[in-house]
C-alpha cells in the first residue's frame, strides 16, 4: 500500500512537470510575440510622425491649380 501512493505522487509529480514545460513553452512563444508586435508598432510610430512631419512642410493656403 504505501508503495501504491507513492506510485501515485510520483505520476502527479510527472504530470506537472510536463504542464510546466508546456507553460513555458507557451509563455516563450507569447513573449517573442509581444516583442515583434511592439518592433511593429515602433515602426508605424515612426511613418506616422514622418507623415505628420511632411503634411505639416507643404503650405496647406495654397490654392489648388485649377483655381
């Protein structure tokens, strides 16, 4: 009998170890996602501000040719 339940804590023992390892490869996973989607999120960032920057240069009075 007691060979029984140690039987037993060793095969919960395996399975959260093997929930563990699937976690944690979950969380890698998740992690170099948020990182790619911040690099992309930078990048609009900066086309934004240049396209801002360059509506803000052109002289928004002038009339259009065809006036």
């Amino acid at each position: 009998m007691p060979d029984d339940h140690l039987v037993k804590i060793e095969t919960k023992l395996s399975y959260q170890e093997d929930l563990l390892d699937q976690l944690n490869s979950i969380i890698i996973r998740q992690q170099k996602e948020i990182d790619s989607l911040k690099r992309e999120l930078l990048l609009l960032q900066e086309k934004i501000t240049t396209i801002n920057e360059s509506t803000e240069n052109t002289n928004m009075d002038e009339r259009p040719p065809h006036y």
